[in-house]
C-alpha cells in the first residue's frame, strides 16, 4: 500500500499508528509519504515511513524533505498470511 498523504502538527503520533494499523489488518508491506513545509498556515511534518507486515517501521524520515529506502521481500508476506490469515477470516454474512 502507498499512502500519500498531508498530515500536519500535532498529530505525527496518529499519523505513525494509523500506518502502522493498515499495514498490520493487511498483512502487507505499506509507504506512507507525508508532506512537508506549511501550505495554508498548516505546518507539515514529514516522517515519511516503510512498514512491514507485522507492523514494524522498517526505514523512515525526519522533519525535511529526504528519499528514504529499504528491501521488501514478497517472502516475508507469504510467511506472515501462512499464520495470521485475515482475508479468509472475514465474515461477509448478511451481504448478498
């Protein structure tokens, strides 16, 4: 999942939990980029971040602009869904 997105201050800690929560109920790898500087006199943070499947920042940003990398590994996706399965967990009843 790539999230591109404005959060400004004060809320860097929502902005690194909500990520870390749709990488988590994905079971997947997620880049989150956050913009930085001030549009609109809303001041952006920055921290842009790669998470892993389990929820684990992996690489991540400061305050100013930078390029941030790491290795994914489709792997690590395989082996994590081999014990926590929620795509076949999910109930769809009631829906037709």
């Amino acid at each position: 999942i790539i999230i591109c997105s404005a959060w400004a201050f004060p809320r860097i800690d929502h902005w690194r939990l909500l990520c870390q929560c749709r990488a988590i109920e994905n079971v997947c790898y997620l880049i989150g980029c956050n913009g930085v500087g001030t549009q609109n006199g809303k001041n952006f943070f920055g921290h842009s971040v790669i998470i892993n499947p389990w929820g684990v920042p992996i690489a991540a940003g400061s305050y100013g602009e930078e390029i941030i990398t790491t290795e994914i590994f489709k792997e690590d996706i395989i082996r994590i869904r081999e014990h926590f399965t929620p795509v076949e967990d999910r109930c769809f009843k009631g829906i037709s």
